[in-house]
C-alpha cells in the first residue's frame, strides 16, 4: 500500500515540474498569478486543481487523474489487449 507521504511527493513532483506557461495558459492566469500559486500565496480552486493534475509533465507525461482507493487501472494499451483477447476467445478463436 502506498503511504500518504508517497501519495504526497508524488503530487509534489508531477505540479512542480509542469511548466510556469502551461500552467499560465491551462487556468487563463498571467505569469504572476502562477508565481503566487507556486508560492503558496494563492491556492488552487478546486476545478483548478483538476486541469492542472491533468496536465502533462515530465514526470508524468499523460497527466494524473484520480480513481477510487480500490480500483484498478490498466492502461490503454493492456486494455486493448485485453479486449481483443476477449474477443477471441468469445469467437472461439483462443485455445
């Protein structure tokens, strides 16, 4: 299981490393509107919070996004596989 302080470095990481101008243009914010955020000076909205979490950075170039503490997520790729296995095997085309 994951710790909390894990869950927040990671978090930490991925909003630090997202541009300043991706960050600008994402919430319609000039440069010192970013720079109070990054300072602390001024919070994200809740609906800010979203966008921002959803932006690429280089830690994580498709962005976050949040799911339930019990799910499961696979990604796109491993989906399609899997799909496609199903699909198979419904056709009777996997032995």
């Amino acid at each position: 299981m994951t710790s909390n302080n894990d869950l927040a470095l990671t978090l930490q990481a991925h909003l630090l490393s997202i541009p300043s101008q991706d960050i600008a243009e994402a919430l319609e914010l000039d440069a010192s509107g970013v720079s109070r955020i990054r300072s602390g000076e001024r919070g994200l909205r809740v609906g800010e919070f979203a966008i921002v979490m959803a932006l690429p950075s280089p830690h994580f170039p498709a962005g976050l996004h949040i799911q339930p503490a019990n799910s499961l997520a696979v990604a796109p790729d491993e989906y399609q596989a899997l799909l496609t296995l199903a699909r198979k095997s419904l056709a009777g085309g996997v032995q």
